[in-house]
C-alpha cells in the first residue's frame, strides 16, 4: 500500500510499528479510563493522547439522546492536550466497552471513526494511532488510514 503526497501520488511505504511500553501504557490509560467511567446500556469508547512531550490526555465519549449531540471520546482528549499540554499528538489509541449482550466482553482496541481521523490529522499530520491488527495491535500513521483527507 501506498501514500499519496499532497502534491503528487509518493513511492513511500506505510511503516506499521510494533507497540513500545509507552505504547502499552497509553493503551493502558485509556482502559482505566473506560473501566472508570463505565455506564451500563451506553455506548461506551474512550481514547488516550500521547503528546509529544510524553504527557497522556484521555478522554470519554459523551453519549446523549439527541445522536448529533454526541461527541467521540478523541476529540475530548485532545481538547485537554491543547488547552492543558502542548497540543500535539504522537500517538493515539481508541478502546471500546463492549454491549452487555456481546458475548466477548473484553475491552477492544478500536481503529477511530472517519471524522477522528480527520481531526487527528487536522491536528497533527504526523500522529501515529494504535488500531487492532490480526495478531496484535499496530501503530501507524494516522495519513495511512486517511490517505486522501478531506481539504478545505
């Protein structure tokens, strides 16, 4: 697979990474998170931001009746990184509560929603995220799950 440039399509390959402890940690952070706030019957997701001064920012999704007025639990975190850090975004991770029906209940990793994945990008071209892969979780850049991002 391949990544296009803003400019032109590139020959640069996707470079997909085996998590660090820091990774772990972050993922990690974000389980606490969820486990912390967990609210039965609710859609439960929360996320962790890695700046890149190292500092973790995690947030929750808020859910709501009225569907348009839910936010994801990324853009909450990062809101805390900007206005409590510097901002940035090293890497990010998602995890998910799952349904009291599902059979499998444990915590998943999640790959963002399109809209998190514009605003990751929006927010930091050069952010790794953490998404579920066959085996193990992956970290990869954020443009190669958006390679052609929306521009104003």
């Amino acid at each position: 697979m391949r990544l296009p440039n803003e400019t032109e399509p590139a020959e640069t390959d996707i470079a997909v990474e085996t998590l660090t402890e820091q990774d772990h940690a972050l993922i990690a952070a974000a389980r606490a998170v969820l486990k912390e706030h967990y609210r039965p019957f609710w859609h439960m997701v929360s996320a962790a931001i890695r700046s890149r001064d190292g500092r973790i920012w995690t947030g929750i999704h808020l859910g709501a009746t009225v569907g348009r007025m839910q936010v994801c639990a990324e853009p909450i975190a990062l809101g805390r990184a900007i206005l409590e850090g510097d901002g940035t975004i090293e890497t990010a991770v998602a995890i998910r509560h799952p349904k009291a029906e599902e059979e499998d209940q444990n915590l998943a990793i999640v790959s963002p929603c399109g809209a998190c994945r514009e605003m990751i990008l929006d927010y930091d071209r050069d952010a790794q995220v953490i998404v579920p892969g066959l085996l193990a979780p992956l970290k990869m850049p954020i443009r190669a799950l958006l390679p052609l991002p929306y521009r104003r």
